[in-house]
C-alpha cells in the first residue's frame, strides 16, 4: 500500500497536467524565438523538438506527472494525430510533386530507400561485434524501438508516434531512441546546411545542371503568393470541421476493416507473426486518416493551406510530442549507448545512397539536400533547408514534407520488418 502511494504523481488531474505540458511548448517556442543572447546560443546547440521531448520528460522523471495515471497520450494519439494527418495532407499536390522533375522525386525515393534499408544493415553491422546492443525480446526489442526512427525519418513525429502505438517498444527505454533520433538526424543536418555555402562546387562536382532550379523559385514564389490570406474564424471552423470529421471516419473505417483482416486471415491473427501487425487499429486509423487529406487535397479543402491548415496540424504535433515525452525515463536515456552507433551507420548508409544515386543522375545538390530532410528532418527541417537555398524554395521543402507523412508510415513499417529479420539472423 506505502509503495503504491510512493509511486503516485504529485498531479495526477489531466487537465493540470495538459495545464504543464502548455506551459512546457509556450517556454521552448518563446525562447527559441529570441534571437539574441544566450536564447540564441542555447538552440544553435539543443534542437527545439528536443526541448519539447525533455521538458516533459524531466517533470516525469522528478515525479510531478507520470503518464501511468494520464490519458492524454491517448487523446493525442488517437484524436490529434490523425487530425494532424489530415491538415498536413490535405494541401499536397500530387501533379505539382511531379512537375518538380523526376530528380526531385528520384532523391526523395532515394532518400527514403536509404532509410528503410539502412536500418536492418546498421544491425547486421551491429550485431557482427555487439550483438546485445540490438537483441532484446518482446517490448524490449531493439527492432522495436528503432521502428520509432524509421517514422520519424521517412516521414515525421506523427509517423514516430504510429510506430511506437503499433510496435509497442517499453515506452521507459523510449527516451534512448529520441536521443539517437534527434543527434544524428541535427548532426547530419549541420552537415548538410555546411554544403549550402559550397552549392556551386558541388554541382559542379555533381555535373548537375542548375537551370531547373531557377526556374522552380519562380514557380513556387508565384503559387505561395496566390494561395496566402489572412485566416477567418470561418477558415478555422471548416478546417476543424474537415480534420475531425476525417477522424471520426478513420476511427469507422479501422475498427471495421482490422476485425475484417483479422477474421479472415489466419496469419494476422497469429500473434508471433509479424503480419499481426496489420490488425492494429491504431495503424489503419492512419492509413486511413492520410487517404483522407489526399482526397481533399483533390478539392477546393486544399487552399486552406493558404489559412494556416498545415501550422495547425503542427501545433497538434507537438502536443502529441509532449505526452511522448512524459512516456520517458531519462535515467535510462543513456543505458545502451550502441544505439548511437547503430544510428551514425544508418544514417551514413542513407547519405551515402543519395550521393551515389545524386552522382549518377546529376541530381542538383538542392535535390539532394532537400530529399534527404524532407525524410530525416521532415517538415520542421525540410523546410529550413530549402529556404537556406532561397526562401521562394521554402514551400518545396514542405512539399516533399507533406509527401513524406504520406509514405511514411508504409515505409517504415516495411524497415520494421526488415529490422525485425535482421535481428534474428
């Protein structure tokens, strides 16, 4: 009785605790936006997405809130996420992607390919002189656990989120795969941003031909500036109309058609069989949560975008990214260092991909530079880096973004797969 009061959190009321995890988002996004003094100095060092993982994760951790006693995960997860899903899509135009060029698609295909095939490689490499560091069995499994990075480097957070709910990894060893996720993907961003400066010589190198690009600034400057307006509570109110209705269908639609999947197949009810998966609820619930905003994206839904669609659907990112957080026990952040490693390989194997196939195509570096975010970094970095190139080329980054929650989801559960035979091998 003493130790179930011991592990009791000193706020237990989930509206307090949302009250917190507010208070956590507001502090990181203010200060991150002052551009001056140690602010400045603090986000050139520490991502701001890492701040909104740790601060939670700290008040966790001190025993301030636990997310044993909370249901706001689950309320993120299962209402926002999809929500997220939807406005983030809903502005993707499938025709505009392949007007950008088949060197813009071939580099973004690249760039995920590398991904999914990087992961089962770096833990055959691993396993060579480690292999504790990607064993583990049930929730424990390392497989499991970088399931979470391929989503969030094929697509984003959300994708991260839907592979942590349909892989299950120990939600206490979670905060080790965050940490993998986030230096590795910054530190191979800086090295990115660093090539930036150096565009010329590398296309140079790359015999790429440039002239498209030009081109594409004024096409994309044109297109932002047609759809951008000044929000209306109308806008907002269609648009939570549109992202909500949208969830309650995705709910509908999963519910019945994993019960249809798992009746009817023997190898899906076959819970040691990794196609069990495909039951998952909360998986088709994104499946068909995605399939929604691209047929919006069809319709006139699409110029929401120009009312903010897109910065709403983040802002219900991070929120989901805070109760992710509160899931984390940061004693145990740094209990398997390996990790690092299996993440510097995969990572190297992925940049490695793309510069061969960007070599080989004469892929401009912008290609190269923005098809490799719009995977790893997604569209908190995306782009970011697009616009380090000229900001007329910012809303490409997103694009390519957008596309990448698309196909994320699929492209990482296919590595999950791959990692989990890689494991066993």
């Amino acid at each position: 009785m003493t130790e179930a009061i011991l592990s009791q959190p000193i706020i237990s009321d989930d509206t307090v605790v949302f009250g917190l995890l507010a208070l956590c988002l507001g502090f990181v996004f203010y200060t991150s936006a002052i551009k001056t003094g140690f602010w400045k100095k603090f986000y050139s060092i520490v991502p701001t997405v890492l701040m909104c993982y740790l601060l939670p994760g700290i008040l966790t951790s001190i025993g301030l809130i636990s997310d044993e006693t909370s249901n706001l995960y689950f309320m993120a997860s299962r209402y926002l996420l999809p929500a997220a899903l939807v406005l983030m899509t809903l502005s993707i135009d499938l025709k505009g992607i392949v007007n950008l060029g088949p060197k813009a698609l071939i580099m973004f295909f690249t760039g995920s390919i590398g991904i999914m095939i990087g992961g089962p490689l770096a833990i055959l490499i691993v396993s060579i002189f480690s292999p504790e560091t990607v064993g583990g069995s049930g929730p424990d499994a390392i497989w499991r656990g970088l399931s979470t990075i391929a989503g969030s480097w094929i697509g984003g957070s959300a994708n991260q989120a839907a592979m942590f709910e349909i892989f299950k990894y120990n939600p206490d060893k979670f905060g080790g795969m965050v940490l993998v996720d986030i230096v590795v993907a910054n530190l191979w961003m800086a090295i990115i941003l660093l090539g930036v400066g150096k565009t010329e010589k590398i296309d140079k190198w790359l015999k790429a031909d440039n002239s498209s690009i030009e081109t594409l600034k004024i096409k994309v400057a044109a297109h932002t500036a047609k759809i951008t307006r000044v929000a209306t509570l109308p806008d907002y109110i269609i648009m939570l109309s549109l992202s909500f209705t949208a969830v309650g269908l995705a709910h509908f639609l999963s519910g019945h058609f994993s019960s249809f999947l798992e009746y009817t197949f023997e190898v899906i009810r076959d819970k040691d069989n990794f196609f069990s998966s495909l039951s998952s609820k909360f998986l088709w619930m994104v499946v068909f949560a995605t399939a929604v905003g691209i047929g919006l994206s069809f319709t006139k839904a699409k110029n929401y975008e120009g009312a903010g669609a897109s910065k709403i659907g983040g802002m219900f990112i991070y929120i989901l990214v805070a109760t992710i957080g509160m899931q984390m026990d940061l004693g145990k952040v740094l209990e398997n260092p390996g990790l690092i490693v299996i993440g510097l390989i995969w990572i190297s194997i992925h940049a490695g991909l793309l510069i061969l196939v960007a070599k080989l195509i004469k892929a401009p570096y912008f290609f190269l530079a923005v098809g490799s975010q719009a995977n790893v970094g997604g569209a908190a970095s995306a782009p970011v880096v697009a616009a380090e190139f000229h900001p007329s080329l910012t809303s490409v980054g997103i694009l390519l973004a957008v596309f990448g929650y698309v196909v994320g989801t699929a492209g990482a559960y296919i590595c999950a797969l791959l990692m989990e035979v890689a494991s066993q091998v």
